[in-house]
C-alpha cells in the first residue's frame, strides 16, 4: 500500500511562530526529499504524542501482519496445542484493516 501522508520520520521542534511561546513545538517531517517539511503544531506533549504515534505506526503495522501470518500458520495446523483464538485473530485482523487505512 502506498503512503499517502506526509513522509516519516516526523519530529517535534521549537515553535518557528514566536509568538506561540515556548509550549508550542512544530511538527516537521525529517523524510521528506529536500528539506524539512511543516506538518503543524501543537503544544510540547501534543506534538510530542503525534510523533511518536506516528513514527512508531509502520513498525506497529509490519508486528501487526507478522501476527496475523503467524495465526493463520496456528490455525491451518490443528495440532499445535494453544491455538490463537478466533476473537484475538479477528481483533488483529480489524487492527490491521484501521491501521492501513481500511475499515475494521
């Protein structure tokens, strides 16, 4: 699936807008081709939230369908002892369809 957001990694810095005060952080995308790119801003935990939700996104997704493989692995085996259960690997299922931008 190709991203259609702002390029990761984003990061939270100091406020170009001085009069926003030192509360206020820009949230900047460090990925894109040639320079830092302005994503918006926030308060200092706000942003801090943002970019750490955001950066941490295509390592949750990449967990999420490595365990999705893995269940579905379980489930074609009805020998193995502590199969997933239907309700975890739908939960991981409706996660993964959100996560990637679909319905859950």
């Amino acid at each position: 699936m190709e991203a259609k957001h702002t390029p990761l990694p984003w990061e939270a810095r100091p406020s170009s807008n001085k009069g926003n005060g030192t509360a206020w952080r820009d949230i900047v995308s460090t990925g894109a081709t040639f320079a830092p790119c302005y994503v918006g801003e926030a308060i200092e935990a706000d942003a801090d939230l943002i970019v750490r939700a955001v950066n941490s996104h295509a390592e949750l997704v990449a967990a999420l369908r490595e365990t999705k493989v893995w269940m579905e692995d379980c489930m074609m085996d009805r020998g193995v002892k502590g199969l997933p259960s239907r309700t975890a690997y739908d939960r991981v299922v409706a996660a993964l369809a959100k996560a990637e931008g679909g319905a859950a």
